[in-house]
C-alpha cells in the first residue's frame, strides 16, 4: 500500500512540476527531464516518510551506507 500511495503522490507533483516547468521554459526536454528528477526526488521521500523501506533495506543498495547518511541528515530516517 505504501509504494502506491507514494507513486500518487509523486504523479501528482510530476504533473504539477512539468507543467510549471514547461510554462518556464517552454521546452519540452527541460521540462520532462526536470519533472522526472523532481518524481524521484518526491518518490524517495514519501517512501521514506511512510516508512515503506528500512535501514537494512537501503543498506542493500548501491552506495546504500551513503544513503542511509544521507536520509539521516534529512531527518527522514531515525
């Protein structure tokens, strides 16, 4: 149930990004490459919000030490 609550809200804030983004710059590239790097963003942090990955889960991903420093700092892990 989390991811999908997470992917929502990340359509919702792609969508919204794109738009803006493309009003901006009326280019479609930039605006398509910059709402996809806001829906990782906003993916990432809505997952962790909902606590929908643990520590030793992100320990497993590449770099996952750095992420877990990372999501620390950002108050998004405990």
């Amino acid at each position: 149930m989390i991811p999908g609550i997470s992917a929502l809200i990340m359509g919702v804030a792609v969508y919204l990004s794109y738009q803006l983004a493309l009003y901006l710059f009326r280019v479609n590239a930039i605006a398509t490459v910059f709402s996809i790097l806001i829906g990782v963003i906003v993916y990432a942090v809505v997952l962790l919000l909902l606590k929908g990955l643990t520590e030793e889960e992100i320990l497993k991903f590449p770099k996952g030490a750095a992420l877990v420093r990372l999501a620390r700092k950002m108050h998004l892990l405990r």
